[in-house]
C-alpha cells in the first residue's frame, strides 16, 4: 500500500466508526475470546484482512467500569499458539500481569484463563498480549479499558475514544509477514504502510462547532510514535496514561504517543459550521499525512465552546519521596548506528545476536525471562536515571505501577506528571520516581515491541 493510496483513500469520505462497548458492572464477568477472523481495515475494491483479534473486532471491546469495581474476564484461547492479555498500565496484583511464566503459566490453545482485580485507578487503559506480542499485538489483539471516575469529574458533551495502530501491509491488503525482521528489530522497529483509527481508515469524523470532546488516544501500534496536531484547534491534556495531569497545550500544538501511550484531551470545537479541518500525524519529518479530517455539522451545537472546568480529581497514588530514596542508573545501547553514541555517552554492550540487539547495562537477557535488575522493599520510593545512548527513541513501559518524570536531561519536568511509559529521545536521560508498593516480580520494558522481543527489557523485584 503506497503512501499515495492511504492517501487518497483518506479523502474518500468514509465515517469513523465508533468502538463496540461492553459495560461492566460492578463483580461482573465477561469473556474475550481470542481467535484468527477477517476485518475490514481497508475499504473497498480491496478484501477483508486476516488478522487475530478479540471477539472478531479490531480493536477488542471496549470495556468500561467505575473506578473501585471489581471486574473478573475470561479469557479464551482460539488460537493455534499460546497467549495471555496483560491489562497495560493497570495497578493490580502480580498474578493477574499476563506475563507468561513470570505471572502466569501462558495459557495454551483452547484454554482458558480468568483475571480478576480491582479497578483502582481512573483513566484510561487498554489491554493485549504479553506472549508473543511482537506478533500477536501487530496481527490485531488489542482492546481497550475505560476505567470512570467514582463521580462525574469532567462535563463534555462527548467521551470518544481513538484507537491509533499501523499496519505493514501487502499490495492485496493482508499483513505483511516476517515479524521478527532483524532490520525492523534493530531499528526504528515494524512501522507499518496503513494507519487506522478504531480498526478503519476515516476519512472524517463528524464533530459540531461549540461541541466539548473528552477524546481519549491510545497507540497500541509495535513501533510507530504519533504526533498528531489539530489544526485550528486548541487541545487542552488532562490525563497521561491514564493518570490526571494540571490541564496544558501539547509542546508544540502536538500531542506525542510513543507506543503503548495514552493521552486524554479535551477539545473544543471552534470552527465555522461546514468546515473541514485537518488532522495531521507529523512525528516523522517529511513524512506527514492526513489522518483525518474534523467535519463540522451545518447546524451548530452552541455559539461558542462552554468554560466548563477542565481539572480532574487526583488517582490514589502514593507520593515518592527522592529524598533518600533508592537510586539506580540505567543505560541503554546497541541498535543499528549505535556505535558512535555509545562511544560518546559510555556504556556497553555484549555480543549482537539473532535475538540479541539492545541492551541494558550492557546486557540482553539470554531467553525471554529477565533476571532482576533491582530488587526493592515493599513501601520504598526508587529514582531511577536512564540514559538513552542509542540512536533511536524508546518508549519505556514499567508493569504494576505509575512513576513520576522528574528530569529530563537534568530539567525538571513541567508538570512532573504521573506515567506508566515515557518516551525517550537518542541522547536523552530521564528521571523517574515512584512507590515500590506493589509486591512480585515486575517487567521493565520497551515497547516497541521488536525491540523488547530483541533486548531491551529488564525486571524489578518488589519484596
């Protein structure tokens, strides 16, 4: 699929389908069922793709539950190979990660396995395999998780969710194969030739001037960072992965989303009725293009946006004190044009295998299960400073807990917000503090997937 084909099929006026919805009460029980079917993510004269996926959607349901629920899921396996779903960003008991052999025995083909916890955080989250999920999660096994405040915290006329992903795709439309790429593990990761929206490729999504939007943004692609700029608009950020953040423009006018990333906005719909206003994903220089556009009703739904509050109410997250915390220093190495950055900030690096392409301190775990990099006692803050010496960016993911940016490059952060990713720069050293207050065993990795399947990925022990 050419870049000249996604977009003209981007103009083709084709209407963005919202997400199917599962709601669940509090100590329900529902069931994902992940299996092989064929989805439409191209439109028309082209086929329906192949693809894996829960309950036949791309992406999964969406589920939603009240922030203190008790949610209980089945998961069934109708594939051919093993899988689990780990509930990404989500604070829970170890045992219910999805990591398998760490958390979990994976679950085979035609078994079944049930997650239960809490929901004790708002915000917003989403779900997909952790066994294989350099395939798994790029063959289309990805849902999201809404967890809503106890109380109405925030007034829109509307809570939208965009799902954002890429594919690689063939000339007919079927993903492309070869997963584990050395090229794409050793550099930039699978960036795909196709992007979608909730599992299509719109063209508009239809919105009406004075309108307020509470839009909701998850990267579930393996490799590609979204920078997406609302031309004509003012997005106000009130939530990072999940977690609420003092209300501010995106750096720039763009809101970045590494993978794996979350951001919540809230957008104001200021244009004229009958207008038609770009969305734009312009992470990559020189290679921008239209996702899609914001097509305004001929009638409009107020005068003029609402000044309604925008701040959210604070997640139950313990606050790490950096004073006298515990302090680890991590390095990361290796990748393609590595070699000079390397040389110029330190570190090192072991020997480049089929698997073994990134490093941490200088190692890459030798199978799929990482020993401890850190071991911390249940109740202790932890600063740990990491220093990006490769020549591509990583968007590193911690399991079972929130952390704060402090610093990054010796800068105090602006908002110091709460995340469960941070996206960092070639060069870039980044401080992160949280609470080790969740007890197990605990992966540290990045999420562009290739290169967690190829490296860089670590442990923490939480005793």
């Amino acid at each position: 699929m050419t870049r000249r084909a996604f977009l003209a099929s981007t103009g083709a006026g084709l209407a963005l389908a919202p997400l199917g919805g599962a709601r669940a009460a509090a100590a329900s029980e529902l069931r994902l069922r992940a299996a092989p079917a064929s989805v439409r993510l191209v439109p028309e004269p082209y086929g329906e793709t192949p693809v894996w996926c829960y309950d036949g959607s791309v992406p999964g349901p969406e589920i939603r539950v009240r922030q203190g629920d008790r949610l209980r899921v089945l998961l069934d396996n109708g594939l051919d190979e093993d899988t689990t779903v780990h509930w990404h960003g989500l604070r829970l008991p170890n045992a219910m990660d999805g990591v398998p052999e760490v958390t979990q025995p994976p679950v085979p083909p035609g078994g079944t396995f049930a997650y239960e916890f809490d929901a004790v955080d708002a915000g917003t989250f989403w779900y997909h395999p952790h066994s294989n999920s350099v395939e798994q999660v790029a063959r289309g096994l990805y849902g999201v998780l809404v967890v809503e405040e106890r109380e109405p915290a925030l007034r829109v006329d509307r809570d939208v969710t965009w799902v954002l992903d890429d594919w690689r795709m063939t000339e007919e439309a079927e993903l492309a194969g070869a997963f584990e790429a050395p090229h794409d593990m050793s550099h930039a990761g699978r960036l795909g030739n196709w992007a979608t929206v909730n599992g299509s490729s719109p063209g508009e999504f239809a919105v009406r001037a004075g309108e307020r939007i509470r839009l909701r943004l998850v990267n579930t692609a393996n490799a590609r960072v979204f920078g997406l700029q609302f031309e004509g608009h003012r997005p106000q950020v009130v939530a990072l992965d999940g977690h609420p953040v003092a209300p501010h423009a995106p750096e720039g006018g763009q809101v970045v989303l590494g993978p794996g990333m979350r951001a919540d906005i809230v957008l104001d719909m200021a244009a004229e009725p009958g207008a038609k206003t770009p969305v734009v994903d312009a992470f990559y220089r020189n290679r921008e293009y239209r996702l899609l556009d914001l097509a305004y009703a001929a009638e409009p739904l107020r005068r003029e946006p609402p000044g309604w509050p925008l701040a959210l109410p604070p997640n139950p997250l313990a606050e790490p004190e950096v004073e006298g915390a515990v302090r680890h220093e991590m390095m990361f190495t290796g990748g393609a044009m590595g070699g000079a950055i390397m040389a110029e900030m330190g570190g090192s690096m072991g020997p480049v295998g089929p698997r073994s392409f990134w490093f941490v301190d200088g190692e890459a775990p030798s199978g799929d299960i990482p020993e401890p990099m850190l071991t911390l006692r249940r109740g202790r803050s932890c600063v740990i400073a990491m220093t990006n010496a490769t020549a591509w960016p990583h968007p590193m993911h911690l399991h079972g807990h929130a952390f704060r940016i402090l610093t990054r490059n010796g800068r105090p952060t602006a908002h110091r917000e709460w995340r469960d990713t941070v996206l960092m720069d070639p060069r870039e050293r980044v401080e992160i503090a949280f609470v080790a207050d969740n007890p197990g065993d605990w992966l540290f990795h990045c999420h562009v997937l290739g290169h967690q399947a190829s490296g860089m990925k670590s442990m923490i022990r939480v005793l």
